[in-house]
C-alpha cells in the first residue's frame, strides 16, 4: 500500500464490497487508475482545484469528465441553488424553471425549438434514438462517436454484453471524415435508417464540408441528422458546435456543460419532431428536479454575460501552444501526440518499439498525479483555469516529458514503475 494514497487504497477496498469496480461511472473506477500511484476518491473541489481523500491537491484537467465548466464551488450557481433549495428539489407539478431553462436553450442553440431535459446524456440520445425512429417510422440507427450505455448505442460496441442480438443488429458505425462509410450504409439499409448520430467533433476537426455533406445524404435519405453535443454543447460556442461550424441538425443532445456538475441533460429540435414527445414516452420523475435547473439557468446566464467561452478558448490555446513547443523540445512526438480544440484537447500515447501506451500511460499518471496534476491525459479546460495553472501544468509537463522520453528510449520503462500496467479497454472512438 502506498503511503501518499494509503486512505484512498482503504477506502477503494471498502467500496469494492458493495460497488461493482467501486464506482457509479465506468471512467471514474478503477480500470481507469493504475493501483498504487493514483487517487480513487475526491474529497472537495474549489476553481480549478480539487483535493483527494488523503488531502493530497491537484489542479483538475478532467474536471468532472468535462461536466465542470465553470469551475468547483461556482459562487453564481452555488447562490443559485442555495436560493432553489430553500423552496423545494421535487413538486407534484412542474416548476417555472423547466419552462425558463427551456427558452434559454431555444434563445442559444441554432436547431432548438423545443426542450425536453433528462438527467444523463444517454438518457438524451436514447430519447432522440426513440423520437427518430418514431418521425421516420424507421429503425436502423448510423452513429459515429460515444453516445451512452443504453442498449441501442453500447451494442455497437465490445461492451455489449447483455444486450439482446436483434438490438445489436439495428445500430451501425461509420467512421469520421470518412462519408464514403456512411454513404454505404446507406447502400446496405436502403429507407431503412431513422437517424444518423454523431459527435460533430471530438479529438479530430472536421474535413472542409464533411458535416454538410454528412446532412445533405441524411436528408437525401429521409433520415434525421442528430448531433450528439455532450462534448462540444455550450463549449465550442455558445450555440455549441452547431453554432461554430454553422451547420445544424435536426435534433441534438446536451449534457456535460449546461449545469456545472449538476445532473441535466436535453433533447432539442425541430418543433415538428420534438412535439412528437406528447405520444413518444419520455418521462422521469426526477426531469424536473429544481436545483440541477437552477444550476442551468445561472450558468447558461453567465455563459451569455460574461467572457467564459473565450476565457476557455484561450487558456486551452495557450494550454495547446505550450503542450506542443515541449514535444518538440524534449522530441517525444514518436510517443505523444495532441489532438482537439482549445477548450478540450487530449494528449495522445502511442505504442513505440518497446513499450505500449498502457505501459507510458501508467508511468504518465504516477508522475502526472505526484506531481499534483488530475488528468487523463485531457486538458479539460475551466473557466476557473488561471494562467498560474496553466504555467504549473507546462512545468510539469517539462519535467515528465523528460523523464519518459528517458524510460521509452533507454528500455528503463519497467524499473520507473510502481504500479502494475494498465490493460486496454475497450474503445468508443
């Protein structure tokens, strides 16, 4: 056991008994941290910084799987909550704040007509899944990126144990940039597929006129074009990515930057579509919970009022600058790559000679998460990011960079590590 993440390695144990992978998300649990030099659990979170069980402080660039925007202990959406809380989380009838989320949205979002909140994201693209299929009358589904855990998306994966073959069988992949794979599905399911769902962007910029012409075979097709925006929605813009590369889809699902850690997510669309919701069942008790809402509001209203975006924008591209100069300088681009926008960008790992990136991603993380930095390699950028932070993250950066570069190319890799490699898991893009 080892002494800086001796509480959390007791803790890990205890929570193991009685939690499958001791943890409620698969990307928090313990497939994701090499054992013995990783934290398992957060205790507190304030900005841009978050201390673990052993009070050990970092500076979060995961920030929440990307759910945190504004940063930890917003003091807006804190007041805002704080406010809510005094008159109530859950009614017998709605409350006003689903109504004025909702027009907030549609004021924002270019494809927004009409709203309807879940409280994951997958419970957002199974509900544009269902409403897609029941516009068309159609029910093969083409989807590019990660959409959730539900059966109709996870089937399409390694991960799909338990789902039933005949779901499994309605769902078909297509990759990115790539409009010859979509177009041949198409080929294969002729007026058989209700939508096509993608991430816009995630690691990887869209060619010159690939959405365009993604939605041109859509709608050629009579098919919906859904984007799935839990990544870029109220982060690339204020319209999401939508916004930003200036096409827009006929539905689209947001999650992650809407309510600062907060659980809410939303379908939106075309008013003809989304008023199919009134016969298509899509309902919870907990849809119109009061103080993820208020949360929303108070961020939504400060994304349009104050330099949030930009900030973000800019951190992340100083962020990018400053990751990209040190590859170069140390001479790691044989093991590191960077790939992304600005307000979430990822360093790559990849395989060299000798050593597989599960083996340089485990000695990344015991050096990253020593040396006080929370991350998965991703620089999930904040508003309460400070250019303090950001200096501290390069510093670290210099200093491991070197120190791997070391371990790959002189063949010590092994005897660098204190913890057992990470094994692949499987892959959602």
């Amino acid at each position: 056991m080892s002494e800086r993440y001796r509480k959390s390695e007791q803790f890990l144990s205890r929570a193991l008994k009685t939690i499958p992978l001791g943890s409620q998300t698969f990307s928090k649990s313990k497939t994701q941290f090499p054992y013995g030099v990783s934290p398992y659990f957060i205790e507190r979170g304030e900005g841009s910084h978050v201390w673990d069980m052993d009070d050990n402080e970092y500076i979060d660039f995961i920030n929440g799987l990307a759910s945190v925007t504004l940063g930890y202990n917003d003091p807006d959406v804190n007041h805002a909550v704080k406010k809510q809380l005094e008159n109530g989380v859950t009614f017998s009838l709605p409350h006003a704040l689903e109504t004025e989320v909702a027009e907030k949205i549609v004021e924002m979002v270019p494809c927004a007509e009409m709203v309807r909140f879940g409280k994951n994201g997958s419970d957002a693209t199974t509900g544009a899944i269902r409403l897609a299929r029941a516009f068309t009358g159609r029910n093969h589904i083409a989807a590019c990126g990660y959409h959730g855990w539900q059966d109709w998306y996870i089937g399409s994966t390694s991960r799909n144990m338990g789902v039933p073959k005949a779901t499994i069988e309605l769902t078909h992949t297509f990759a990115y940039n790539d409009l010859a794979s979509l177009e041949t599905l198409f080929d294969q399911y002729p007026d058989q597929i209700a939508a096509v769902i993608m991430e816009p962007m995630n690691t990887t910029f869209p060619e010159t006129g690939f959405l365009e012409a993604v939605k041109d075979t859509a709608h050629n097709n009579g098919t919906l074009l859904v984007f799935d925006e839990m990544l870029t929605g109220f982060r690339y813009a204020k319209g999401g990515a939508q916004e930003y590369f200036g096409v827009v889809p006929d539905l689209a699902t947001f999650g992650k930057g809407m309510a600062n850690g907060y659980p809410l997510s939303a379908i939106v669309g075309r008013k003809e579509i989304m008023q199919l919701m009134e016969e298509v069942f899509f309902s919870f008790t907990f849809g119109g919970e009061t103080l993820s809402l208020a949360a929303a509001k108070a961020v939504l209203e400060k994304i349009q009022q104050k330099p949030v975006l930009e900030t973000i924008r800019r951190q992340g591209e100083k962020v990018m600058e400053g990751v990209g100069q040190l590859i170069t300088r140390h001479g790691v681009g044989h093991i590191f790559g960077l790939v992304g926008q600005a307000p979430l960008s990822y360093l790559v790992i990849k395989d060299t000679i000798h050593c597989t990136q599960w083996e340089i991603k485990t000695l990344f993380f015991q050096e990253m998460f020593e040396r006080g930095i929370l991350t998965f390699g991703s620089h999930n950028m904040s508003y309460a990011h400070t250019a303090k932070d950001i200096e501290q993250l390069l510093l670290v950066y210099d200093e491991v960079f070197k120190l791997i570069r070391h371990a790959v190319d002189d063949g010590v890799l092994y005897e660098m590590l204190r913890a057992e490699p990470l094994v692949p898991l499987f892959k959602v893009r």
